[in-house]
C-alpha cells in the first residue's frame, strides 16, 4: 500500500541511521546525545552517515544541553556548525532561538536561516518552551523555517494531539508542522488522526531506551511505524 505520510527518525549514532533506514524511514534527524534532548552531533558522525545512508539527513544545530536562550559566542558556534553541516553534505537543519521572556527569537533564526540557505530549517521544540505557542508559530513563520517539530506544548504528542490540531489548522500551507516527542506504533494513528499532520518525528525512546545499541529492534519498530502510516487515512485539514 502506498504510504500517504513522511516519517523522521532521531538517532545519534550511524548504525541507527543505517537501522532506521532499512526499518523505511523517510528522513533522519541526526543528533548527538539524544538523552539531553540532542545536541549538534560531530563532523565526523555527520561524514560518515551522509557517505553511507541514503535518504535525506537533517543535523540538530544545538551547542549543548539545557535552555535555548544563546549567549554570542554560542550563537556564533551554531553558525559554524550550520556550515559543517552543509560541508558533511547534510540536507538539512534542525534548530530554535528563544529570547529572554521565553519568545521566539526572530532576528537570530532567520540570520540561521540564512547561513543554512539554501538547505531547509526545522525550527524544534525550543517551539515548545515559548510563553505562547500561537504567538511563537506567527513569529517562526516570519522566520521563513520550513518546519515546527512541536507536541503542542506538552511533554508528549499524545497529551498535546487538540493543540497540535489548532497549531496545523493556523499553519495551513505556510510552515509544516511535525508532531514529535513520545510517539510510537502504538499512539501515532491516534496523533495523526487528531492533529491532521502530515509529517511525524520519533526518535522511539518510549520503546527503545537511549543509549541501547539494538540496532535490530530499532529497525523493526521503524517497519511498524511505516506499516501503520502506509493504513492510516490521509489528514483531515
């Protein structure tokens, strides 16, 4: 059957991209040290999953854990390794600025943005840490990212399916919303369906433990998610 959705697996390690990549994953998003959340991950890892995994990459651009409001130098190493990551032959970046006041830092992404042109940004879920998310999807939008990674501002997609719908309506055809954190085959029908979504984001880690190097069952709830996107109805909106 034909699959209707984009599916994108986080991973911080080649072998899990190769695994999520043979499980029929759409696009990676690769990270270092997903247990924080992700940060950038090293030129190295990046070299290596772009000479040997074949579908799209995005890479995280996050100088390190914890908030997302940057000091100048960090704001300065974020643009280098935007520009390690278009040499490593990513095809795409996945970031978020906030400012003071837990708004959406407007100047400082599209200056990203721009360093990144002309490879996609996803803005992630820094989205989820703004005061006011509606707010924060007209600024993102402003920006001229591609993508929100978000959960509608809960700790999961699930919990956050009616504000994920709200946010999908409001974005219509002007940005793409990605639901994310929390998702697996057992609830991703469930999210697609009450959201509208058209993209899903899992890096699996309610089935799979971070760190675990069981690249096989990696593998294998991949192929469930995609089996289950490819039987569920195209999105309402």
């Amino acid at each position: 059957m034909k699959k209707k959705y984009l599916l994108e697996i986080s991973v911080e390690s080649l072998e899990g991209a190769m695994a999520a990549e043979r499980g029929g994953a759409d696009r990676i998003e690769l990270c270092g040290e997903l247990s924080v959340g992700g940060i950038t991950p090293s030129a190295e890892l990046m070299g290596a999953a772009r000479e040997q995994v074949h579908m799209p990459i995005f890479a995280m651009i996050r100088p390190r854990a914890g908030n997302f409001v940057y000091s100048d130098e960090e704001f300065a190493e974020m643009k280098r390794a935007i520009l390690r990551a278009k040499e490593a032959g990513m095809h795409g970046v996945v970031l978020g600025i906030l400012k003071q006041g837990r708004g959406v830092d407007i100047g400082r992404t599209r200056e990203l943005i721009e360093v990144a042109w002309p490879l996609p940004v996803t803005f992630h879920r820094a989205f989820d840490d703004a005061a006011d998310l509606r707010r924060a999807l007209e600024d993102v939008v402003q920006t001229r990212a591609a993508r929100v990674l978000t959960s509608g501002g809960a700790a999961g997609a699930s919990a956050g399916a009616a504000v994920l719908a709200e946010l999908v309506a409001a974005a219509r055809d002007r940005i793409i919303m990605v639901p994310g954190a929390g998702i697996n085959a057992e609830n991703a029908a469930e999210i697609l369906r009450k959201s509208g979504a058209s993209e899903i984001h899992s890096g699996l880690s309610s089935t799979i433990p971070y760190g675990s190097r069981n690249y096989k069952k990696l593998e294998d709830e991949v192929r469930k998610l995609v089996e289950l996107l490819a039987s569920v109805g195209w999105p309402k909106y």
